[in-house]
C-alpha cells in the first residue's frame, strides 16, 4: 500500500517568500503526481498533475517536481501572498489516489 | 474541462435517519467514482471505488452496510449514509475518472459534502 508523507505539517512565512512543501512516497509505480489546495471546509482544487513521465509541471507562479527514484516530490510557491494560505495535500495515483496529510500554510501579510 | 457536482454540499440530520449524498459528472461519462471521507485536520480515507453496473469495492473497514454506494449510471454515483449516528459526521468527496481521454487517471473531485448528524 502507497505511504504518503508530507512534511512540515504547517508552515507559516511571511508575505512574499517562496515557499516548499514535501511530499514523499513509497511504491514509485505510480500513473501520476497531483498536488490539491483545500480551503477551510471547502473541497479540493486541483493546483498541478505531473504523469509518471514527466518530472515537473509549472503553472504560474506554481511548479512541482517529481523524482520518482527518490520517492519524492515537491510544490514550490513562488512570491506568496496571503491569498496563498490553504492546506496543500499531494496525492500519488496508482489507479487509487493516495493521500498525504497535508501542509498548512499561512502566508503572514 | 470536467466537472463534478456533488449534491447536497451540507446537511444536517437527525441520528437514527438516513442521507443521500450524489455525485455527478456533468460532462464526461465516468465508468468509476472514489468516494472518500474527511476527518477534521486530517487526510482523505478512500472509502469505496464505485463500478456503473457493478457492486462497489469496499475499502478495509468500512462498513458496506452502513454506507451504500449506487453507480447506475455513467454520470451519477450515491452514497447513502443509512442510520447515521454522530460519528458518521464527516466531509465526503467523490471523484471520478473521464472514460474518454486517453489513460484515464486523471481524477476530478467533487466540492465535498458536509454532514453533520445531530
């Protein structure tokens, strides 16, 4: 079964950092890569899917990775507004989406 | 792109009564949806993948009794919540699958839906 971990679990900067969420996994035969935003009580927003075959997706001021020999990916924020400030949740899809926990972010103004 | 809509988005009911939560892809067909169930601060539990025309699979301890899933159609999956109790108050999510795009692993998520058992 896919482990899923993501690390810090909260993360508080200050209005205009770049922020760098991990996420880290066990099993690499994976389809694809998805990181999510979920605001308080509301569902998730698909930020950023990166298949198997690829190793980074950018989309704004958004990019993530995927090294999938080292079991890791990670979200990159660039310049972060309080806007920014969600839980951010990776999940690996090997047919079934596995979860990580989740980082929450708080980006200060 | 695709949608997912997922009706009603809170409800509140009394112990003892049972709740219809609806998925729907609203302009793709969706051979399967996952629904899953949120706890408060933490991740999404896969609860139940949902086949059209086939029984759903049940995750590992989740009672199939207990929250019956329906996908008779390619557009529309149920999760009914029989007899809640408290402790079934959660956030659940669907998600589904486009059938028709090419190595379709791509999973659409539903706004969630919020149930509170009083």
């Amino acid at each position: 079964k896919q482990e899923v971990t993501q690390i810090p679990a909260a993360l508080s900067v200050p209005e205009g950092e770049n922020l760098v969420l991990n996420c880290s996994f066990t099993d690499s035969a994976i389809y694809n890569l998805q990181w999510f935003r979920q605001d308080p009580g509301k569902g998730l927003t698909s930020l950023l899917l990166i298949q198997s075959s690829q190793r980074e997706q950018t989309s704004g001021r958004l990019n993530a990775s995927l090294d999938k020999s080292s079991g890791r990916s990670t979200l990159y924020i660039a310049a972060s507004q309080p806007g920014d400030s969600a839980t951010y949740l990776c999940a690996f899809n090997d047919y079934k989406l596995s979860f990580g926990a989740g980082t929450t972010v708080t980006v200060r103004a | 792109g695709a949608v997912v809509s997922q009706h009603p988005s809170w409800v509140i009911c009394k112990s003892g009564t049972s709740v219809k939560i609806e998925c729907r892809s609203l302009d793709f067909q969706a051979t399967t949806m996952f629904w899953y169930r949120q706890f408060p601060k933490k991740s999404l539990m896969l609860m139940a993948t949902s086949n059209e025309g086939s029984k759903a699979t049940y995750e590992q301890g989740v009672e199939k009794d207990k929250f019956l899933i329906n996908h008779a159609s390619l557009t529309l999956s149920t999760l009914t919540v029989t007899s809640a109790h408290p402790e079934d108050s959660s956030f659940y999510i669907c998600s589904a699958a486009d059938r028709g795009v090419a190595g379709a692993n791509v999973l659409t998520f539903g706004a969630g839906s919020r149930l509170t058992v009083l």
